[in-house]
C-alpha cells in the first residue's frame, strides 16, 4: 500500500508505502511511525504516524538532522554508484538535459549528496516525472543511452588519487565548470555569426580534445549551429 504526504517544511511530496507485518503492528499499538529522510543537502526528517490502514494520523518534523551519509567520502560514493554511472549523469548535466534517475532510494540520496558536493551551486535539473525527462538513466541497468562528454567526465572522475576528498571535489566542480562555461561560449559566438574552428579556439582558449568534445554536445543539442563552424586555411595547417 503505497500513500503520498508533503512535507510541511520544504513542501516535497514523498511517499511511504505500509506493508502487512507495519499493518498488524499497527492494530496493536494503535500508530506505526514512517520517518523519510530527505531535503539535501538540508538534511531533516518527516515522520508519519500512520494507523493500519495506512492513513495519516499525525506527523512531526525533526530538524537539524545528522546523516551518517554525509561521513560518505566523495570516492566511496562514486564507487557505490558507479563510475560509469556517475559519468553519464554529470555528462547529462553538462549537456544541459534534464535527466531523470531511477534507482534504489538510499543510491539516490547519495547521489544528491555527490551532486551538491561538485556542482555546488550550479543549476542542473533532475526531474521526478519521467515524461518531462530527456533522459532516463539507471543506476540498476547496465543498458543506458550514450551521452557526449560521458568519456571525458569518467577520464576526470579517475584524476586526483593523491588529493584528499575536498581537493578532488574542487578539481571536479572547476573542470566541469570550465567545460559548461567553454559550451555555452561557443553557442553564443555561433549564435551571432559563423566562425572558424581556429578562430573559436584561440578566442576561448580552447585546445583540440576540448574543441572536439563541445562539438559533440552541440551536435547533439544544438545540430543547426555546426552549419556555422568554418574551415578556414588554418585549420587545414
């Protein structure tokens, strides 16, 4: 039995589901609590009293909440989701899509965690409606759809051994800014006017693996723009 409450503090819906063992405790005791940990990187907790049939008779708030989650190195995390995995997703962002993951909920939460680590305060979209979605990924399959930049994102996610945790999340949070900030320059010259490839190199400093990676992700956003990208003598030499 499956039921839904928003949360009274960050106005989240969640669910809850009772199953029969929570149902019969429930006759006995008269209420069962349901609490569901949630509101990262905020972390706090709604707990549902919940009779045996499931319904809703009270709820209480606990704030300031410590998650032994967050004890979680950024590592570790990665490699209980899945390098892979973790590559495709920051490739979607990167990319501009708005994704939609499905996976167990503490592999979620973790993501999140991950998430609000390196991207710190720049917008990405993870949707919970999968029709609103532009890309559904799985942490439970190994079938997922390909993405440009995931290559690249995983070759970074490989960097770094000999930093500590934070000094491999800013390496992390600074490459992938850089490469969203190069992206999005190259659309706005190419929006304007047609350029050489040599032209947005030098202009943007850009080198050759870099320049190659953000045709790939206009190819696959913005198609109409590569019309726009000249070959000029230069880029011949």
């Amino acid at each position: 039995m499956k039921r839904s409450i928003t949360c009274p503090k960050c106005n989240k819906m969640l669910y809850y589901e009772i199953n029969d063992k929570m149902r019969s405790k429930a006759r006995v005791s008269g209420l069962v609590p349901i609490t569901i940990i949630h509101g990262y990187p905020d972390t706090h907790a709604l707990v549902v009293y919940v009779d045996a049939n499931g319904a809703n008779r009270g709820y209480e708030i606990i704030e300031n909440l410590v998650d032994l989650r967050v004890s979680y190195k950024s590592r570790e995390i990665i490699k209980i989701i899945g390098e892979d995995k973790v590559a495709k997703i920051i490739a979607g962002i990167i990319g501009g899509y708005n994704l939609y993951i499905e996976g167990d909920p503490e592999s979620i939460k973790l993501l999140h965690l991950l998430l609000a680590k390196i991207l710190k305060r720049q917008f990405f979209s993870i949707v919970d409606n999968e029709k609103l979605a532009d890309v559904k990924i799985s942490l439970m399959s190994k079938k997922n759809p390909k993405l440009p930049g995931e290559k690249y994102v995983l070759s970074l996610l490989k960097e770094g051994k000999d930093l500590s945790d934070d000094g491999y999340i800013n390496m992390l949070s600074v490459r992938i800014s850089q490469l969203k900030t190069k992206i999005r320059s190259v659309i706005d010259m190419l929006e304007t006017r047609s350029w050489s490839k040599t032209d947005l190199m030098n202009e943007l400093e850009v080198n050759e693996k870099e320049f190659e990676l953000i045709k790939q992700f206009i190819k696959s956003k913005r198609p109409d723009l590569l019309d726009k990208i000249i070959t000029s003598i230069l880029d011949i030499f």
